[in-house]
C-alpha cells in the first residue's frame, strides 16, 4: 500500500472540524475521496470511494469510533484507519488499536504533525500522538506475558529483517530505524514488507505484538 496514492475518507461529525481536516490534507496534495458525519454513512460510501486511509474521530452520533474502525478494517478493500480524537484516554486509544487502527492522534496535534501521521499511517507505520506509544507497547507485552509462549517453526527471517523488526518492537519509526541503521527509509520499508509477507501479517501493529511475543523488544 505504500506506493499506492493515498486516498483518504475523513469522518467527524462536526462540520467545521471536518471541513478543517479536509482542506489540510487537499492543500497538501493527499486526495480526499470522501467526507462523513456519522459511521453508516462511512460504512456505505467506503466500497465505492475505495479509501485507503480512513481518518475518523471516535464521538459519532450513530456508533463509536472504535465500532466503525472494526467495520472499516473489515470492508474487502479495507483501509488504514488513523483515529483522530480529543481523547488520550488510555481505554480509548487500547480499544481503537484493537478494534484495528493503526495510528491515534490527538485533535491538539499541529497540521503538520497530522499530514505526516497520514502519510507514515498509509505507508504501514504505527503513527501515535508522543507518550501514547509507551501505553500501547505496554499493553501488548501484558497480554504477550499472559499467553502461552509461542510455538516454533516460524518462517525463518534474515539477520537485517531481524534488526529492523527488534527496532520496530521497540516503537521506532522508520525514519529513526533507517538513521540507526545507515540504510534508506525505503530499505527499511521494503524490510518490514519482506518480514509482514514471510510472517503472513497485515500491518506493522501485528507485527509489533509478534516481536513482543518473541522478546524482541527487550
């Protein structure tokens, strides 16, 4: 999906804000395929629009947030979703990363901070507004601690993949990966595609948790 045209539905059910999220991203060349105000909207617009990111906010009037991020994630074509919300709630962000988005920002964030966000979200990085990311990697390595220790036999991955899947485990975006590597940013995404391939994972949140599962990120 990285090399794909991003394509974003934006879903907030106030107008101004909305209209505000739209415009940022329009003047910032990322094509808006679609507007919403509640999640049935959303839902039927989403297969005909075809967005491959969804930027939604978790107060609908219909559903929540974290009830249309699951109905989104599970369309046949189904976006990224980066939640865009007032609330840093610990509950509110764990359930929107559950239910399946890859990226929660808060609504104070600049316009710059939200740009990048859409593009790192649709790239396949998980994108969290500063102190957020510690709270979601918490999460994952008290469940990861609850399970039962993986079984073996996983697909065998190359001392590189290796690398950049413990530096992803332990919250680093791509670009600080590349840095402390001394590869390109594209190398470190082509890196993590191999890795999501080979593992048969869909995003870098799985990803995330199956690193934890192995004790890569300490």
């Amino acid at each position: 999906m990285a090399s794909e045209t991003v394509r974003v539905l934006v879903v907030d059910d106030h107008p101004m804000w909305r209209d505000a999220v739209a415009r940022d991203l329009d003047e910032a060349g990322i094509a808006v395929v679609g507007t919403a105000g509640d999640g049935a909207k959303a839902l039927r617009i989403a297969p005909a629009a075809r967005p491959t990111l969804a930027v939604v906010d978790l107060n609908l009037p219909d559903m929540t947030g974290v009830e249309l991020t699951a109905g989104l994630v599970a369309l046949p074509e189904p976006p990224r979703v980066l939640v865009l919300s007032a609330s840093g709630a610990g509950d509110d962000v764990l359930a929107a990363v559950k239910a399946g988005a890859t990226g929660y920002l808060l609504k104070s964030a600049a316009r710059e901070e939200l740009l990048d966000a859409v593009r790192r979200v649709h790239a396949g990085e998980a994108v969290y507004t500063p102190g957020l990311a510690g709270l979601v990697l918490g999460e994952y390595r008290r469940l990861s601690s609850a399970r039962p220790s993986p079984c073996t036999g996983a697909p065998a991955l190359t001392p590189r993949e290796t690398e950049v899947l413990r530096l992803v485990a332990k919250g680093l975006a791509y670009k600080q990966i590349a840095q402390r590597l001394t590869i390109s940013h594209r190398t470190v995404q082509n890196h993590v595609q191999n890795t999501l391939t080979k593992l048969h994972l869909h995003n870098r949140v799985e990803l995330v948790r199956y690193a934890i599962d192995r004790g890569l990120d300490t």
